[in-house]
C-alpha cells in the first residue's frame, strides 16, 4: 500500500466537544473501516466552565480542563479513536499562529495522515448566520490547520527545524471541512447515528443538562442534511483534495 493510500486520519479542532458534534459518525465509520483516527485539540479546554461562574481563576480552570480532557478521552473510546493530543493553548485565546501551524505541522509529519478533518477558517452566512457556530478559536483552529496541511506539511522549506528533526514532507490528499460555507460531500452516518450521540453524551460537563433538547435539534438538522442525499442521517463537509 503506497503512502497515500495508509487508513490513517487526523481530527483538527479547537475544543473538546467540537469533533463530535460535527463528525463523530465520520469518525466512527471511518474507525469501523479499519481507519487509525487521531484528535488534536487545540487549547486547553480551560474556558468551558459554567456560565455562571465567579471563580475563574488558574485552579479552577485547570479543574474544568481536566475534566473536560477526560470526557474527550471517553468520547474518542467510544468512537474508535486511537489517541488524543492536546495542544494546551489557552482557551479563549486561541490564534492562528506560526507557532501553533509548527505543532499542527510536527503532528502531520509523525501521523502522517490521509485525510484530515478540521473546522471551516471561513464564517456562513446563509441561510443565516449561527453564532454558537462561530467562536474565534474555532475559525484560528480552521486557519492553522489548513495552513499546516497545504503547503507547510508538504514543504521541506518550510520549518526547516522539523526536518532537521527527522520529520520528513508529507502531503495530505483529503481535507474535511466541518461547518464550511460550501459544502459537497455527505457521509451516511445513519449506522453511526447512536454512537454520535453516546460520544456527545460522553462531555457530561458541558452537554449533560440540555442532552434532551439537544438530541432533539441534532436529530432534525442530521436528517434534514441526509434528506440533501437521500440518507436518513448524513455529516455534511466541504471535501477538498490535493492531487
Ligand atoms: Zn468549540
């Protein structure tokens, strides 16, 4: 099997939780096909406290990261995800710097995946804009990883230090972008559908309170985006290729 060919697939995003609720029934089926699946999480997940909160001090910070760190891992357990990194930028704060395009590109060059999956660097706006949709950290984890895969990872030029390290070019030949202005590509999770759920139910944290009215409005928009393709429940991506 030639390189491009080796099952393997990165998941890009900002914050745990984010994966899941735009390609947990990718993931899954791409686990269930035999597909190594890695997550890299961008920050440290320290910002995802109670919206009613007073403390938000260092203590309480790593606290909720810790625990939101965890959720992740038992997310990824239940969809089939090999590893999960964290890159332990500051939540909140996340930008699409050249420091955070080396780490992304350092992680390519060991992965060394086919497809990645990652978040739009670019706002929707229609049929409407959706605010939840667009927290800054997730537009600077779209930009960077994008920029990480096309041409930093492929180009011996740049960061040099990382091929003095032993890291060698590697070209990514799919992009999966999640919540992207334009999409045209659609993966049939009907199969999938439970285990999205289970792994969105696994960050108790942050989705325990609302899950009722959460599956409610998960479960219209999946169908409604299978409907586009003639599937019960579908993931929707722009999908990009680098020939
Ligand atoms: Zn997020």
């Amino acid at each position: 099997m030639s390189e491009q060919e080796q099952k393997v697939a990165v998941v890009i995003v900002a914050h745990p939780d984010d994966a899941e609720f735009g390609a947990a029934g990718t993931v899954a089926t791409w686990a269930s096909e035999g597909w190594d699946v890695y997550y890299v999480i961008c920050t440290d997940a320290g910002g995802g406290g109670s919206d009613e909160a007073t403390d938000v001090g260092a203590a309480a910070r790593m606290a909720i990261a810790e625990t939101r760190k965890r959720e992740q891992r038992a997310a990824c357990e239940i969809l089939g995800v090999k590893d999960v990194v964290f890159l332990d930028n500051p939540d909140g704060l996340l930008q699409p710097t050249m420091e955070l395009r080396r780490d992304l590109v350092r992680l390519l060059r060991q992965y060394r995946p086919s497809r990645v999956v990652c978040q739009s660097p670019e706002r929707t706006w229609t049929p409407v804009y959706s605010i939840g949709r667009y927290h800054p950290d997730h537009l600077a984890a779209g930009q960077a990883a994008l920029a990480a895969i096309y041409p930093a990872s492929q180009n011996p030029w740049d960061f040099p230090e990382l091929l003095q390290e032993g890291l060698l070019p590697h070209k990514v030949r799919e992009v999966y972008f999640m919540g992207a202005p334009n999409p045209n590509y659609a993966v049939d999770i009907t199969g999938q559908w439970e285990q999205k759920l289970a792994s969105l139910s696994a960050h108790v944290s942050q989705l325990s309170a609302k899950f009722d009215q959460l599956k409610q409005m998960l479960q219209t928009r999946t169908a409604e985006t299978g409907a586009k393709y003639g599937m019960t429940y579908a993931e929707e991506f722009h999908r990009a290729e680098n020939p």
